[in-house]
C-alpha cells in the first residue's frame, strides 16, 4: 500500500471521508514531493507519457468531457484508488475541468451534487468550476 498525499501540499484536496486528492495544472512545473501513483489527464489532446499509470478523458477546455460514461467511470477509479493510492487529477491551468472532475468526485465520497462546487471553491480553488456547463455537470452528477 501506497502512501497517499500530504495533506498540507498545495493542491491537495481533503474529501468528507479523509481521502486525498491532489488537483494541479499542467501548465506549471510538477510540485516537489513524491509523484502520482494514478492520474487523470482532462485534455482536449492526448497528453505526453509519465512514469507513472495515467488515464486521459478527452475534455476541451472550457467545456464538457467528450464521453460522459467513461468521465464518470475514471471518477469512480480515481476516488476508489485514492483510499491507499496518491491520486492527481490534472487539466491545463488546474480550475476549471480539474475542478469540475474533483467537485464529483466529492459526490462520489457523499457531497450532495448542489453543495458540490461550493465546497470543492472552498478546500481546494476559490475559482474552480469556471463555466455554468460545468457547474450543471456537477449538480446532475451521480
């Protein structure tokens, strides 16, 4: 079993249950400290390799996942893997996809779907969810 993250590391979001996720922009340098064990890349293009397992949604900037089913099916994995794993969820700038898929993955660990952003703006980013899509996205997630 795998250590998950310091909960004092930038980025790092505590879910209700305790779980730790830690959400990032990949336009900024990797943060010191240990590397992911498990990621999930929101990009409208295939990002470049890691060392480490990765999983990439095909999600524009701005927008919504191009594949609701399989966006919520790699939510599910990041938040069952986050209970022993270090687990990054990545977008380009780190608030807008990056926090929508954080927000419902809190309703995954029992944030209900209305409370959602506003919780994800406050133990994460004040500016995360940045499109009224993207807000909607979150409330109709289950």
């Amino acid at each position: 079993m795998t250590e998950t993250w310091d909960h004092t590391a930038p980025g790092v979001l505590r879910l209700p249950s305790g779980r730790l996720i830690r959400g990032r922009g990949l336009r900024r340098p990797l943060p010191d400290g240990p590397e992911p064990d498990f990621a999930l890349y929101l990009l409208g293009k295939e990002p470049p390799a890691t060392t480490w397992e990765s999983r990439w949604l095909r999600w524009p900037d701005f927008l919504l996942p191009a594949d609701p089913e399989a966006t919520a099916a790699a939510l599910r994995e990041a938040w069952e893997r986050a209970a022993t794993e270090r687990v990054e969820v990545a977008c380009g700038g780190g608030q807008g996809r990056t926090g929508t898929a954080l927000a419902c993955i809190a309703v995954l660990d029992g944030v209900p779907g209305g409370e959602a952003v506003a919780y994800v703006r406050e133990h994460y980013a004040p500016r995360a969810v940045e499109t009224p899509w993207q807000r909607g996205f979150v409330r109709r997630f289950s």
